[in-house]
C-alpha cells in the first residue's frame, strides 16, 4: 500500500519561490555601496589606467596587504574589506583615525575593540581610473553585561560609529599604490610623501 502524498499548501509553495527569487535576483547580498555619496575621509586618486585593467591589480594588492575580501563586484566597480583590531592602544589609534567628540557624547566607556570597513571604487573617468576610498570606523564597547540568572553574565558589545579624519584611507592608498607602482610612479600618483 503506497503513502498518499499530502498536497503542499499554496501559502508554502509561495514563500519557497519568493526565497528563490530574491536568491536568484541578489536580493539578500545586502544594498550596494553608492559611490556619488560624499563620505567623511573619504579620498581618491586619478590613476591612467582604465578600471578594467587595474581592478586585478587592486585585488591582488589588497590580498598581499593581508586583507579578505567581503565583497567585490568588478561589473559595478566596488570593493568592501577592511579589518578588526583589539589591543590595549584602541582608544588612542581611534583618537588619532576618527573624531571621537561624538562617541564621548553617545556614551563611549570601555573601548577594547575597533572595526574598520573600507569601501574601494573604480570609477571610470576621461584619463583612467578615479580611485575612491571610503570607510566606516566603529569602535566596540564590551561593558555592558545583563546578568541572566545565578553565576551567567551575558556581555552585549555595543558598536558605536566614529567619523574618520581621512587617515586610514589615506594610509590604505599609499599601501596600494606601493604595491601597484613602482617608486617613482607613487610619487607622481601620491606627491611628495607626507604632503597631500
């Protein structure tokens, strides 16, 4: 005696093929950097080469330098990557990276963590490749604790964004470009080291 197979109610068989459709569609990649959006920070350099030519080379120079790529779509010219620091020097690098007036007044405490996100765009332009760099610092608070009943502490991390002063892009072209040039095509591209 074979099973009957029960018919699969409509409500079900709907909600698997929206599922498939925002997966087919990228709906769940998260949205897309906007590269028009003025950032705090933020810098840039003209470079002569056309963005599909130098985008394999940033790839690779951004890899070398240690750094994983989060994500990165050559077609719409961005890259997202970036890195996460925890040392007992935290507070002063974000002091020296970022503008922590801000912080202080949302109620900055115990900072042990730092995150920095870059966002990386090629845009095409007339003489080459206008190279962007933007990122989103947040410092990492661990000293919230909700105690859940006898001997369990539960820490929330709270992350609080602080507003770049232009230094971590500015150190992450001169990395690249150290990586993408030799010395004399830096000091043409960047300037005289230290002068922006």
């Amino acid at each position: 005696m074979g099973v009957l197979a029960r018919p699969v109610p409509r409500i079900v068989t709907s909600l698997v093929l929206s599922a498939m459709l925002l997966v087919a569609c990228g709906g769940l990649r998260g949205p897309v950097p906007d590269a028009k959006e003025h950032v705090r920070g933020e810098h840039f350099r003209l470079v002569s080469e056309p963005p599909d030519r130098l985008w394999p080379g940033v790839v690779h120079a951004l890899e070398a330098e240690g750094f994983q790529l989060r994500r990165a779509e050559q077609a719409r010219g961005f890259i997202i990557t970036g890195y996460h620091e925890r040392s007992p020097e935290v507070v002063k690098k974000l002091g020296e990276i970022g503008d922590l007036s801000a912080a202080r007044q949302a109620g900055l405490g115990r900072v042990s963590e730092l995150e920095v996100t870059y966002q990386l765009f090629l845009l095409p332009a007339d003489e080459g490749t206008r190279l962007k760099i933007t990122s989103t610092i947040e410092a990492i608070d661990r000293s919230e604790a909700i105690f859940l009943g006898p001997g369990i502490l539960q820490v929330i991390p709270r992350r609080i964004t602080i507003p770049s002063r232009g230094v971590v892009e500015r150190d992450l072209m001169r990395r690249l470009a150290a990586d993408l040039f030799t010395a004399e095509e830096t000091l043409l591209l960047l300037g005289e080291p230290g002068v922006d």
